[in-house]
C-alpha cells in the first residue's frame, strides 16, 4: 500500500461510515454538515452529482472545519482536477477508466477508485490503487462477491456503496476486508428537504452507536 493509499484507509477506517450527499440547494450544505458531525459523522462525500457540488464543499469546507470533506462521482481527469484544485481531502469514482486512473496515480489526491468485477480490480491495482470502491456492492453479488474477491486479492481493501443501510452495515463492516461503507441512508432527501437536522443527528448517533463494539 502506497503512502498516499495508507493515508486513505486511516481515514476511512476512523469514519467507519462515510455519507454520500448530493446537494440541490446550497443553503442546505453547511446546516446539513453540520448535523451530520453532530451525530458523530464527520468525514463526508460531496458528490459531484448537482450544479451546486462545488460551491457546497467549498461552503462545508469554511464554515464546519470538523468536518472532513472529499469528492465523490469523479467521472473524469478534469473532475480529479476540480476536486484537488478545490483542497478535497480524498476522491471517490464510481468507476474508472484507463484515462482516470492514470491522472489519479499521478496526483497527490488520495483516491478511491470503482470496481465492481475483477477485471475492474485488476485494472486499479495496475495503477497502485489497493484500496477501491466496491460498487454497487449489493447488486454486484454483494458480501458473497466480496467474498470471492478477498481469494485472488487478499491485499485490497473494500469501501463498498450502493445498497447498504441501517440494517445490513454492520454485516458489511464485519468483513475483514471492508474498511468503511458508504451510503445516503444517513440523510434522507426528505429529511434535507424539510430541513430536519435534528432528526438526521438522531440518524447518525442511532447508527454510530449500533456499530460500537459491545
């Protein structure tokens, strides 16, 4: 594991649960960060998803410092680009392509790229990325595929998204190959919508506890 990967997976294994937010107004960044480091959440992915992304990370960026903020549905060079020039502090793709991994290798942004098949791992660790996000982990044959990736690749380490929620976590984190989960569950859309900060808090406190060890 590279210096820059180590970095990463400290990271994610301190936030055990990292949120996947995709912001529509930006006045609701920086009361929605806020709520979510209240309930013990603090390292957070701004997806690159609506118009206002980048405005809402740099927003979260200067007003919650507790928070630690990085970019998420990099697509692209250029996206990587934004998300460094912007001070991220990590990248996440939901894939990744020849072109990608190459500008992501050659950046100093701690990265996690998107796999979903072996061929797809094959192709990150080519790159010296062996910590990657295993997405959409539950309709890509969810903890059994995980499973079956840990025999060839016993090294890398998993972040995995999509599917997973308040039920099946901490199955997921219980696998020795799984560093931390992403998921929006956290923050429902109704919830930002209606500006239901306290009950997000409730959220992620109700779920940061579930996860403790007894």
């Amino acid at each position: 594991m590279t210096a820059k990967q180590d970095k990463l997976a400290t990271l994610f294994k301190q936030a055990t649960i990292i949120p996947v937010l995709a912001i529509d107004r930006l006045e609701d960044a920086v009361p929605l960060a806020k709520a979510l480091v209240a309930g013990g959440v603090r390292v957070l992915e701004v997806t690159l998803r609506t118009e206002v992304a980048i405005p809402a990370a740099k927003a979260i960026m200067a007003d919650v410092p507790e928070a630690i903020v990085g970019i998420g549905t990099i697509l692209n060079a250029a996206d990587l680009a934004r998300a460094e020039t912007l001070g991220a502090k990590f990248g996440i793709s939901p894939g990744a392509t020849p072109e990608l991994l190459k500008a992501a290798a050659a950046s100093a942004l701690p990265f996690a790229p998107g796999i979903a098949t072996a061929s797809d791992l094959m192709q990150a660790l080519a790159h010296g990325f062996d910590l990657v996000k295993f997405f959409p982990a539950e309709s890509s044959g969810g903890i059994k595929a995980l499973r079956a990736l840990a025999g060839p690749f016993p090294d890398v380490r998993f972040c995995p998204t999509g599917g997973i929620g308040e039920a099946n976590a901490a199955a997921w984190l219980s696998e020795p190959n799984v560093v931390a989960v992403g998921g929006s569950w956290l923050c429902p859309a109704a919830d930002i919508r209606s500006a239901n900060w306290a009950g997000i808090s409730a959220i992620c406190r109700r779920t940061m506890n579930s996860l403790k060890p007894a």
